[in-house]
C-alpha cells in the first residue's frame, strides 16, 4: 500500500501497488459520480441510507454528512468516485476501542474484487488514524452474500448471527456480526 499526501489538495491518498484503485476524501466536486451510483436502489437497499435522487441531494449529503464523518473515503478508479468505505467510532463512553465499518460500490463495479482491495487499504489506515481502536465490526444482513465474501476475504471473522437485530429501510433485519481485530492480518 502506498499512501501520499496530495500536493494540490492537500489529501492523504491510500493505493494499492499497480493498481488504478485508491482512497481519498469526499469533495463537492465528487457530487455527479457520487450521484451516478448511490442513486442505483441495488446499491442502497442494504445501506441504511436512501438512494440519492439528484445531483443536488448529492452535493448536500456530501455537505452534511459525509465531510463532517469522522472517516469516510472515496473509493476511487482512476480518481473517480465509484463507491465509498467509512469507519465510525463508537461512543465516547467505550473509549473508541470498537468502531463500525460500512462501505459501498456502484453495481458496474460488483465482482470485480475493488471493495477487497479498498478495504484491504482502509484497515491499516484506521487503525493508524485511531490509536485506541482495537476492533472493526460489520453488519450484514444474511442475503447479502457478496458483502460477506468481500469481508471474509479481507479476514474479518464471522462471530454470530443476531436475531431482529439491524434496521434499515422501515424494517428490522437479522444480521450478521463480523470483527477485524488490530492484531488481526489481513488476508
């Protein structure tokens, strides 16, 4: 993994050797591409977010809600916005040793093994930027196989299934608990 600071944006940018994927903040101008895939209903059906209907809503998630995040990243192709991983530290009173991860990529991307690849740059990096947290845990819900190949392949481990557990889109879902630890490897 190679990580670098931006010259003209002033940005740490995270990529993989010989590869054209790389991490990097969010920024307005990301708005038409963050639009192109988060506007897909595949993509966001199992995010707890809704699909973004225009550029506009686009430029104002990023605005309210993802510039403010604690660490949420571009995934980039070529420098162009085709999905998103973000971390988020869970509350004060746990002394941020446990964060959650989420992460998405437009469907013209799915399979191809970018959100591995990305999440296999983020988690280093998190842990560098998070001195404190010792664990990284995801929620999948059962039906959402290519999110459980792409954590299983990263070395996330399956610790258990929790009943009515998630909700998302006006209902309560069973999921899937996963956890990445700082003394884990990835894969």
């Amino acid at each position: 993994i190679i990580v670098q600071n931006s010259l003209n944006r002033g940005e740490i940018i995270a990529r993989m050797d010989n590869t054209r994927i790389s991490l990097r903040p969010f920024n307005i101008a990301d708005a038409n591409n963050l639009f192109t895939w988060a506007n897909d209903e595949n993509v966001t059906y199992y995010l707890r977010w809704n699909t973004i209907t225009s550029i506009e809503a686009a430029r104002n998630y990023i605005q309210q809600v993802v510039i403010p995040h604690p660490w949420r990243r571009s995934i980039c192709l070529d420098d162009r916005s085709i999905g998103y991983v973000s971390v988020r530290p869970e509350s004060e009173s746990d002394q941020n040793h446990r964060a959650h991860i989420g992460y998405a990529i437009g469907s013209d991307y799915w399979g191809q093994g970018i959100v591995t690849k990305a999440l296999k740059m983020a988690i280093p990096i998190v842990f560098n930027d998070f001195p404190n947290l010792v664990r990284v845990e995801a929620l999948v819900e059962p039906q959402n196989i290519g999110s459980q190949k792409v954590l299983e392949k990263v070395g996330f481990k399956k610790e258990g299934f929790l009943r009515k557990y998630g909700f998302n889109k006006g209902e309560i879902r069973d999921m899937f608990i996963y956890s990445f630890l700082s003394t884990d490897q990835i894969l």
